[in-house]
C-alpha cells in the first residue's frame, strides 16, 4: 500500500526539515509510474524484487518476511504468527519464490522503461521492521542487536514441497518461455542429483505429469534437463513403477527416436534404470522401445549410452513378453550379432568399453535362445555359424564369459529344432564343442553335451531337467546355467539401477 506522497503508509510524516532525507529506500527517480498494489511488500511498501510466499498464501520481500522472523515480530499485515516460540521451533518458516509475480513485476518495468527492483539487503529490512514495532519492543530490539544465526536447515519434506511449488509455479505460468522452463528442469535435475529423500518426495503425479511434455520440448536444454531428471527420479526403487504409470515411457520412446543427442542419451539410461523393475518390462516393450534402443546400441553413439541401452534391452529381454518382439524387430539380431563380433581395439580402455558390449550382446542373444520366436529369428539370421565364430576366433574366449553365453545360445537353438541339427553340422558346432564337452566339469561342460545330444537326435531333454545339472528353469520356460542365474538375481538391495556388468549409479 502506498499513501500516494511516496513514503509507505505506515511511516509518518518527517518534520518539514527533514523531508529531503527519506527514511526508507525508495524507488528511484525514474519509477514514474505507480506499481500495481499486488507488486508492492506490505511490509515495506516498496516494489518487490524477490516476492516469496509465506504461509497462510501471503506474499512479501523475502528480506522483510525473513526479518519479522528474526524478530519475533509479526506487523499488522502479516497473518502468520512470527511469535518466540515459533522462531525458535523445529519447524523454520517456510518461503516459497513467487515465480509468476516476479516475472510480471519485471515484465511491468520493461514495458515502462523502468529498472528492474534490486532486492533489499537484512540491514535495512531490520531497520524497517522495528520501526514497525512499539516503543519498548525497539528499545529491547536495539539493546539486543541481531547476531548472525545459523539458519535451521527445513526438513527434506520441506524441501521437497517448497521444490515443487517452485517448479510448478514456473511450469504453469500462462505462456511460459522456454528459458523459463528451462530454468525449472535445471531446478530439477539439480534438486534430484544427489538427495534421495528429494527424490523421493518429488516424485509426484503432478511433477510427473508436468514433465511429460518437456520430454517433447523443441529447446535443447529443456529436454536435456528434464530427461536428466527422469534418471535421476528413477534411482529409487520405490519411484520406478510411478514413473512408468505416470505416462513416461511414451515421451522417452520419442526422445529416443529423434530427441536431442544428450538428452537421448539420459533417454537410454532412464530406461535401462526402469526396466531394472520387473513389472516394468513389459510395459516398456509394448509402448516400442526395444526399436530406437537396438538403433542406439549399434550405432555411433558414446560408449555410456550404447551400454545402457544394451542393459536396457537385456532387462527388457528378461521378459517373455518381450523375446519375440525383439525377435522380430527388424534387424535385431543382426545388430546383436554384429555388436557382438566387434573386434577389439588397440587402445585399453577402448578395448574395455567393447568388450562390455559384446558381452551385452551375448546375453541378449542368450536370452532370445529361450524362446520359439527367438530361436528362428537366429537360426534365420545365421546365428549358428556366427556364434561358433566367435568360439572360435572371435571375443568368446575358451574359459571366458563369454563362451558360456555362446554354448548357451547354441543350447537355446538345439531344443526341439531339426532344422537347428543340419545348421550345427554345416557350421562345426561339433568340433567348436567338443574340446568344452570332454573338459573338466562344470556349466559349459553340461551345456556343451547336451547341445551335441540334441544335434544326435538323443533326446536328453527331460533327464537334463530332473538332475538339475542346467541350474533353474524360469517361469517362462527357458532354462539358463547357474552362472546366468547370477546375472538373473538383483542383489539383495538396490540404492540405484544396477546391472550384471556393474552397478551404473550416474547421477545427471
């Protein structure tokens, strides 16, 4: 409220000497204008450069709510007790930025020419407020003069909600600029990056659903960052079914297919960060992820992201559901064979960083060996001869994990299959199996010879079963070696997305 003689309404008129000498900042001269009455503290009377809301939905010049806090003194047209017992509770006074009447204030100076209002330092917001206050409450307050105190760091739930009202009041502002928005998923993505308990409480249908279309965003950084936010919110276990309920996956599937670089990027690693989640899998593989995943895991991309899509569709592939769609994903398994066969590198750590691929794209094919579809689609492919290459002379070293996901994927093909029997002889599955068959014992040893039972048309199928000797048979019928069951088994508890070639805990 203003008196209209350029002084707050509630200072009294200065003797007529001292009337050259304002006791209060002011606007300057060239705020020729009378701000909207909304723009203005009703503590101070000024324009507000940095509006927050206090509860009960009041809004004010930070420094000068801040100040009535410090001194326990609530003025008349503050609704909130700011009593002694309240400044010293457990439970500090909650600000939230008043992002929408911030951005109408600054836009009401541009219109006018007029400087934008400079926030107002906790001297001046002190002196201010004990003007405010009666004559002995000044005199007290003066005797006393305000220490600096450590401020009471507000509870993770308090963060959390004065986060997303922040957030959300910068996302619904009618007509919001992408900078804007911007701004808002850098909020985001920061808030989300290294605070569990944030994670957790930000994880809301109403952010969720306000981060669906800045998935979609044209700008860059709106997209990078709220797909950054995603993998972020994803990291708790506890957070991955809602995501995926909320409507995510679609958005993610887009960005995947024709997104910005780096937020495709943070696209493949949300999703292997939610397909972790069992009951997430074949919902992913429905809403058509497994395409842009396998075009992300052959291609040119950077190593961090070919990996997690290659861990993103192993979990996928985890899921019966999910076989024959990549199965008959066009070019699928000649992606993953070809991943597979990539030939090292002369440089070590290059060298590392394919070798995880490889061995990514030999589980994969492993898994598809569990089912009829898949079965075909290698046989069609040339998955047999390809395989015994790479036991041969190719990255599934004799010994190695490798191998044991090759005789696997052999295995997977021989069941049932007389078309699997002349495709082994032309491609020398016997002699590739023969040295690991007649070797010490073991998983490969089993698997090896009943593979080459099978090529002989012994059918040891069900005696294979009841010794137990090939480990576990999962409920969707494909039988795997104790050493894949390892890979199967989550560990016993999980902070963040984990997978069988380490445990990936980026933070974006």
């Amino acid at each position: 409220m203003a008196t209209g003689t350029g002084r707050p309404w509630w200072a009294p008129a200065p003797p007529a000497a001292a009337r050259s000498a304002p006791l209060f900042p002011s606007p300057p001269s060239s705020f020729t204008a009378d701000p909207p009455a909304e723009f203005l503290c009703p503590i101070s009377g000024t324009l507000m450069a940095d509006p927050v809301v206090a509860p009960p939905g009041q809004t004010f010049e930070r420094a000068c709510i801040q100040a009535c806090a410090a001194l326990a003194f609530s003025p008349p047209t503050v609704a909130v007790d700011l009593s002694e017992s309240h400044s010293c509770s457990s439970a500090p006074l909650v600000l939230i930025p008043n992002v929408a009447l911030r951005n109408a204030i600054l836009n009401w100076c541009d219109r006018l020419a007029l400087p934008h209002p400079s926030p107002m330092s906790p001297d001046t917001a002190h002196d201010i407020v004990r003007r405010l206050m009666p004559q002995d409450r000044q005199r007290s307050s003066l005797a006393q003069r305000p220490q600096p105190q450590v401020q009471q760091q507000p509870s993770s739930r308090q963060r959390g909600d004065a986060l997303e009202e922040e957030i959300m009041a910068a996302l619904g502002t009618e007509g919001a600029t992408p900078a804007e928005q911007a701004s808002a998923m850098a909020l985001l993505r920061q808030a989300t990056r290294e605070n569990r308990e944030v994670r957790r409480q930000l994880c809301t249908p109403r952010l969720l659903a306000a981060l669906r279309p800045m998935l979609l965003s044209a700008d860059a950084d709106v997209q990078v960052n709220a797909a950054a936010a995603v993998v972020n919110l994803s990291l708790e276990p506890e957070n991955k079914v809602r995501i995926v309920r909320s409507g995510a996956v679609s958005p993610l599937v887009d960005v995947l297919r024709g997104g910005h670089t780096e937020a495709r990027d943070h696209a493949a690693g949300a999703m292997y960060s939610l397909a972790v989640e069992d009951e997430n899998r074949a919902a992913i593989g429905v809403l058509g992820a497994i395409p842009p995943l396998l075009d992300l895991f052959a291609g040119a991309a950077a190593h961090r992201a070919r990996r997690e899509a290659g861990m993103a569709l192993y979990h996928i592939s985890l899921s019966g559901m999910n076989r024959p769609k990549i199965a008959r994903a066009p070019g699928a398994v000649r992606t993953l064979l070809a991943v597979a066969a990539a030939e090292a590198r002369r440089d070590r750590a290059s060298d590392a960083d394919a070798a995880a691929l490889r061995r990514l794209a030999a589980m994969i094919l492993a898994n598809l060996a569990g089912c009829p579809d898949g079965r075909a689609a290698l046989m069609d492919g040339g998955a047999v001869a390809a395989v015994v290459r790479l036991m041969r002379c190719g990255s599934a070293a004799p010994g190695s994990t490798e191998e044991e996901y090759c005789i696997s994927t052999l295995y997977g093909m021989s069941r049932g299959s007389m078309r699997f029997r002349g495709l082994a002889r032309a491609a020398g599955v016997e002699a590739a199996l023969q040295p690991v068959a007649e070797g010490g014992g073991g998983v490969r040893r089993d698997l090896a010879r009943r593979t080459l039972r099978a090529m002989r048309g012994e059918d040891d199928e069900a005696p294979a079963m009841d010794s137990g000797l090939l480990g576990r048979q999962w409920d969707d019928g494909s039988v795997v070696s104790e050493g894949l069951v390892s890979i199967r088994r989550p560990p016993p508890h999980r902070s963040n997305h984990a997978g069988p070639s380490g445990s990936n805990t980026t933070q974006f």
